[in-house]
C-alpha cells in the first residue's frame, strides 16, 4: 500500500492523515523499513488484513520477535499509533518518546485494532515504534499501522536491534515457589491506556511511598505526623481480612501501638491524615502484608472487598488501596473489586501495589495481570526488591539480589511488559534490619533511577532505552527509615524530587 490503508468497516479504500510509518502494510512484499530481532520477522502474504502482505513474527528462545521502526517526530506533540494484529501477548508502543512511553496489547486469534497515543518531549526528534510477542506463544501477525501527527522529517537509520521495549524472557526462572501461576490468557482485546496523570499524586513527576507501621516491631514508633515530609504517598500498614465476610477488610488503630505512643486516638489519627492532605500527600491502607490471607475469588467477595474498602475511605478519610497480598490473587475478581472501589471514591483514587521479584516476572503471573488489567485506575506498582534471591532480568540473564543491576533489570520487565513508566517503582528495605535480604544502599537506588531514565549511572545491565517518567521509589518502611537517620527520604526521596 502506499499513501492509503483499507480500515475496518464496509471493507472500502479511504485515506487516511499522513502516515508517518514507511511500509506501514508490509506491502513492499518485504520487511523495508523495519528492523525485527533474531531475523523473527516475515513479510507474508496470508494472514493478512487487507493487501497483499502483512508482517508474521514467530518468538523463539529468549527472543520475543520484536519489529521496530524509527520515526522523526516534532518535539512537544501528540501522536497517535494503531495496528491491526492477531494472536496471543501481541504488544504495540513506542520508546524514546522524551515524555511517558506508551505501549498496549491483546491476545486476540482474530485480526483486531489496538491503538495507543503519547506525546513527545521537548528536545524529541526521533521516537521508536515496535511490535513484539510472547515467548513460547507462536507467532503473532500485524498489519496496516498508522502513526499519525506532526511529520519531523526523514530518518537517519532503522534500528538493527531490539530497543529494549520487548517482553522479557519467563524461562529458566531460578526459583518459583510461592508465584501464583497463570490462568490463562488475559481477558479482553486489549489492556486499557493508562490515564494517569505524568504528575505524581504528591504533586511531582516522581513518587517517594512508603509503608507506616501500625504496629510496634523494634522500628521507631511513630505518629503519622511524624512521617517525614519527603513521602508522597504513605501506606498504612495493615488492613485484615474480616472473618465475617468473605473478601472483606477491617481496619483499626493497634492498641499496643497507641499505648507507646502516648495514647493515640482514631481522632488524632483522622486529624493526621487530614494534615496530610492539606501538605499535598496522599495517605492509603494497605491490604494484606506477609501474613495477610485476604482472598477475593468471586464477584461476592469482589462486592465485599469494594464496599469494605470504601467504608474505610469515609470512615478514616484514605485515598485509596495498596495491594500487597503475598499469599497469590485472582486477578478476574480483584480487578473487579478494585474498578468497583475506584468508581465509588472517584477523582483522586490512589491505587498501588507490592508485588513479590517472583510475581512480576512476566505477564503470565497473576499479580501482572492484575496490574495490567488495572493500569486505567493504577498509580504505580512499587515491586519489593528484596526477600527473593536470584531472579530473571528483562535480558534473560539471572541477577543477583541487592545492587544496581538487580533493580533495573528486573524493573525493565515491567517497563516492557506494558505498564506506563510512571506506574514503575522500586520497592526497598530502609534498612539491614527491615528485611532478610536484599538491602541496598540509598545510592544505589538513586543510581538506578538515573539508569532506568536516563542510562547513567548503570551497571553493567544498561536498558537499550530509557523511561525518563519512571515512577518513584518505596521502601518498607518509614518507621525503619527513621530508625537509620532518615536515609531513604532524604537521599532517595530529594533525588526523586529533583529528577526532571
């Protein structure tokens, strides 16, 4: 094709704005234009769209079959990128973007349209497009893409390689107990496009959360006043499971906390969350911890959870949730559940999660899914980098736990599995004593922010692109962070806010 791409819909010819895509339907009968990795891709003349020829890509090993295109775009502009695909973890964005890449999928046997728009940042001039699949799912076909807005300009070269922005490999996982497994594929034709905000629900592009103690365990006891300011979003720590009713959530004050503490009331507690708010912070419960054994497995339990958790929200005026179920979730119910509350609390629902190394290895697990199947209403997904051992990085390559190269390897896996970079924290302990393993040093965590948004500062793991909206930090918790002289906060969290 050229100039024009036949849409769905009455099967007729009609022009499109300028596509800014060169071979944009793979009917030059070749891959002109395009770059795929591992020689994955084929130009093909059935399945196609429409036209003679569509592109067939086929995963193998630890290769994902990724197709990419560079583009000239103009700085500070929308654009808007769409492809017919069809089969199972079909992935569509674009990288290098200068402001929050973008990316959505389906799994879809059936040709389907997955569309995606982002801006450019100000000093932008060339952006990435890419397709990619899944290991081990088959091949995956795509046809007719579209990126339309403001023309920059011919390219220099195409890409000869992956840029980065691929799925990472699930094979040879050094350890899996305790993942929740897959069940199945996931549902729907396509994940929903984030429509968080790139400002943080702190105010600023970068996030700094972390988890308050309501209960005493040698860490520093602390009033939520005493929080430091340099958090933006605190969890408290956390809600229980009401016997009662299935799915549903209780939360109190802990007595023997209150009582070291000089007396604590629910009243002050309020009034702490209140002061909070007025200093532009957000305050959440977190639901679950190690211990936690919450299960929403059905739309009663579903129903249970949202109106529980809602009852908490007007009761003690929190912002939203923080997930942290260690003892696996069902993604179908939770997502439900969690859609339900977010239209209950409305503008300003705050929605974090902690996942475990092992639940975000790919986008097969159930916590991904879930984080996926939520990423219209997530704020940001703060992985705990700790307790875990040896895990996969996106490159396939087994890192060891604690360092630069653990923290960024393992976050790229989110980056590329679909998540926005804004929706991409990095969970750690504040201290030797606030987890078993794992503990890094609050440069090191500053270290690999600045890698995972501007590839500085890496280690020998450097991501062939770069996020510069990547989300934030957590660390478990303020309590121990106070406890080693505030380190977190003051290092991690006066780099967060001062990253562009």
């Amino acid at each position: 094709m050229s100039g024009a791409v036949l849409l769905a819909g009455g099967g007729s010819a009609s022009a499109d704005p300028v596509n800014l895509l060169q071979n944009p339907g793979f009917e030059a009968g070749s891959l002109s234009g395009w770059s795929c990795s591992a020689n994955s891709g084929v130009a093909v003349t059935s399945p196609v769209h429409s036209g003679k020829y569509a592109l067939q890509a086929t995963p193998a090993g630890s290769d994902d079959a990724q197709c990419v295109q560079q583009v000239a775009v103009v700085p500070s502009s929308t654009y808007t990128l769409s492809a017919w695909v069809q089969g199972s973890y079909v992935y569509l964005g674009a990288s290098g973007t200068g402001a929050t890449d973008t990316s959505t999928w389906s799994s879809n046997a059936a040709w389907n349209q997955l569309t995606t728009t982002f801006s450019t940042g100000p000093s932008t001039h060339t952006v990435t497009v890419y397709l990619h699949g899944w290991y081990g799912t088959g091949a995956y076909g795509a046809d007719d893409l579209v990126l339309t807005g403001p023309g920059g300009g011919p390219t220099s070269t195409v890409s000869t390689g992956p840029t980065g922005t691929g799925s990472p490999s699930s094979s040879g996982s050094p350890s899996s107990s305790g993942s929740p497994t897959s069940s199945g594929s996931p549902t729907g034709s396509s994940s929903p496009t984030t429509s968080s905000s790139p400002t943080g629900p702190g105010g600023g592009k970068h996030v700094l959360t972390g988890y308050w103690q309501d209960f005493d365990n040698g860490a520093t006891d602390q009033k939520l006043s005493a929080v430091n300011p340099a958090y933006d979003i605190i969890a408290v720590a956390f809600a229980n499971a009401d016997p009662t009713s299935p799915g549903g959530i209780t939360f109190s004050l802990d007595s023997t906390l209150a009582s070291k503490l000089g007396g604590y009331t629910d009243a002050q507690f309020k009034a702490d969350i209140a002061a909070e708010h007025a200093a532009g912070r957000k305050v959440i419960v977190s639901v679950g911890g190690q211990n936690g054994t919450i299960s929403v497995s059905d739309s009663t339990s579903a129903a249970n959870f949202a109106n529980s958790a809602y009852a908490l929200v007007q009761q003690y005026g929190f912002d939203g949730v923080d997930i942290d179920l260690e003892n696996g979730v069902n993604s179908t119910y939770m997502s439900q559940a969690l859609h339900s509350l977010a239209a209950k609390v409305g503008s300003g629902f705050v929605l974090t999660m902690a996942p475990q190394t092992i639940d975000m290895q790919s986008t097969g697990t159930e916590y991904f899914k879930l984080a996926l199947a939520t990423k219209d209403i997530l704020t940001i997904v703060n992985t705990q980098y700790y307790n875990s051992g040896a895990m996969n990085g996106c490159d396939g390559n087994v890192y060891s736990e604690g360092g630069v190269n653990f923290l960024t390897a393992l976050a790229c896996i989110q980056l590329q599995g679909g998540l926005a970079p804004s929706q991409v924290g990095l969970g750690v302990p504040a201290s030797t004593s606030a987890a078993g393993s794992g503990y890094v040093s609050p440069q090191t965590v500053d270290n690999a922010l600045d890698c995972l948004a501007s590839g500085k500062n890496c280690g020998t793991f450097k991501p062939t692109t770069t996020w510069p909206g990547i989300g934030g930090a957590m660390t478990w918790s303020t309590n121990w962070d106070a406890s080693n002289g505030n380190s977190i906060a003051t290092t991690v969290g006066g780099h967060l806010h001062s990253m562009s």
